[in-house]
C-alpha cells in the first residue's frame, strides 16, 4: 500500500510562542517567508501524498485560508504584472493536493488531535506531519520514510539521538535491534526521566501508523502532562504488530520552541542568495561583539 493522506495536527494553543500566538497560530509563523504549515505541507505532497488533514481548532481560521484560492491578491499581481509573486500565492493551492479540515475541540494533546481524523483517513495507513519540526535534507525526510513503506509496510516514526539529559523532553524509544537505519522497538516511553530513559532515540513529528492505532487511541486514557500521547497508543500498538524508529537523513529544527525557531530562520536564509551578502558580515560583527 501507498501513503495517500497526511494529517497534521494545528490545534495546539502555541503557549510557547506567546504573546506572538495570541491570535496568530503558530504554524502560521514564517520562517524567512514561508509559514511552517506551508513546508509541512510541501513536504507531504514531495512524499506522494494526496490529501492534507488539518486537525485544526476554532480562531486557527487563517490556516485553512492559506490554502485557499485568493482571487483579490491573485487580480491584484496581475494587473500588475507581478507575476514572481503571483506565482508564488498560486504554489499554495497545487491541484494535485486536497487539503480536508476537522476540529479538535479541546486541545487534549497530539495523540487525541490525530484520533480526530479517523473518519477523514478510513481504513488505510497515513503519515503524521507536525509543523512545528522542520527538516532540512536532499530528500524530504516524509518522502524517505514513505519509499521505506513500501517494502517494509509497517508502522514507523523518524528518530534522531538527544542528549540524556533531554530524554524528558520526547517519547523515547526502546531498541530491541537496529539495521540499516531502521530501529525495531519493544518499547516505547513519553517524556522518561534521563535516569530511566531506555535509550537516547527520540521521537520527532514524523511518523507513518497503520489505522490500528485509531481503536488504540480511542480508548487511551491521558498520560504525561494530562494529555492523550500518541506515544502511549504506538506502545500498545508494538504489543500487535512491529512498530520502526527510522533514522532519518537531514538536518531538524524544533520551531516549536524560540531558540530552535530562530536556527531555522537563520540556516534557511543562509541558504538563500538574495539574503546570504546582506546577512553574514551582519554576523561576522555580531559575533565579534558577543563571542
Ligand atoms: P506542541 O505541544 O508542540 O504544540 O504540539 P502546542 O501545544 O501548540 O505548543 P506549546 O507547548 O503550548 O507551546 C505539536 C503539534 O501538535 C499540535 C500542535 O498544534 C502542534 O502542531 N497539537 C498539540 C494539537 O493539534 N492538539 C493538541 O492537543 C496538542
């Protein structure tokens, strides 16, 4: 089977964010120009996918409106002739892609905003974006777990090394052995304690889950933090059927939080030529003064 659906939960309340997300949402933050929904959702259709679900929430009204035509702007450029940009509002609405939305209610954590997509997914296995990691790779890292799918047609999520000291901070795996980048587990935990964590693997916003996990999340009682964790669902779903940590190749930025949010500003806009001259002497000086 192929990966046709993506679902990306946006109903989060951005606390971290604030006062910036008081009324805008988070994933509508741009990093250079671009808001983190729109990479997400690049990401999603560089892996084949067909059709985005927003789990999205009441005021996040703007999210769905960014992928929406927007015919006023669209007259606007081109009677102008500014077809540059033009071009770049048009990128937003692909035809290849549908984008679907349903609500989450309360924000009752990341694995209830995903059990809120059963009925937009059905019976089929589907990919999970969260916006606020950014990765940056030759190939999307969606893309490389999707063509992973294919042969191996297991559930699977993106896994990357953090210092033990952080391991409170993710779900952390438990290996039972690991091939080629591809780390079966026999356990997985939410946010452990360094000293009881069962390994340094943690889980980032990318996974890949046969529709099993649905029944699973429905009857999960709230873990870590008082929230319904995926993380809590996917271990009971390894008791039925394998479930992979999948090494990914690329570079992750967690905008979810400002210091990471700012790193990703500035790798992308270094990768950029029309903003690179302007930017690094204004480092260089920078760094002279605080280094
Ligand atoms: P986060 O925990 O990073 O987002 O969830 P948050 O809760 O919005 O942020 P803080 O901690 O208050 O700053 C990761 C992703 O899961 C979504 C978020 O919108 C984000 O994209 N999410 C989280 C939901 O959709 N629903 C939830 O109940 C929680």
């Amino acid at each position: 089977m192929k990966i046709r659906k993506a679902v990306l939960p946006v109903a989060g309340l951005g606390t971290r964010f604030l006062p910036a997300t008081k009324a805008v949402p988070k994933e509508m933050l741009p990093v250079v120009d671009k808001p983190l929904i729109q990479y997400a959702v690049e990401e999603a259709l560089a892996a084949g996918v067909s059709q985005v679900i927003l789990v999205n929430s009441r005021d996040k009204g703007a999210l769905e409106d960014h992928f929406d035509r927007a015919p006023e702007l669209e007259e606007h450029l081109r009677s102008r002739k500014k077809y540059d940009l033009l071009q770049l509002v048009l990128d937003t609405t692909p035809e290849q892609l549908s984008v679907a939305s349903t609500r989450q209610i309360n924000p009752m954590g990341l694995g209830h905003a995903v059990w809120c997509a059963r009925d937009l997914v059905g019976d089929e296995p589907f990919a999970v974006i969260l916006p606020d990691d950014l990765v940056r790779g030759d190939t999307p890292v969606l893309q490389q777990m999707t063509q992973c799918f294919e042969t191996l047609q297991c559930s699977m999520v993106a896994v990357e090394e953090v210092p033990a000291c952080d391991t409170n901070k993710y779900g952390i795996i438990d290996p039972a052995h690991e091939q080629d980048g591809l780390v079966l587990a026999k356990g997985l935990v939410e946010k452990p304690d360094p000293a009881l964590a069962p390994s340094r693997l943690a889980l980032i916003g990318r996974y890949i889950l046969t529709p099993g996990i649905f029944d699973l999340l429905g009857g999960q009682s709230r873990g870590a933090g008082g929230e319904i964790q995926l993380t809590d669902a996917m271990a009971r779903l390894l008791e039925k059927e394998s479930v992979y940590g999948f090494r990914f190749q690329g570079v992750r930025y967690d905008c979810g939080h400002k210091a990471g949010f700012q790193l990703a500003n500035l790798a992308l806009a270094l990768e950029r030529d029309d903003l690179r001259p302007q930017m690094l002497p204004f480092l260089k000086q920078q760094l002279a003064r605080w280094s």
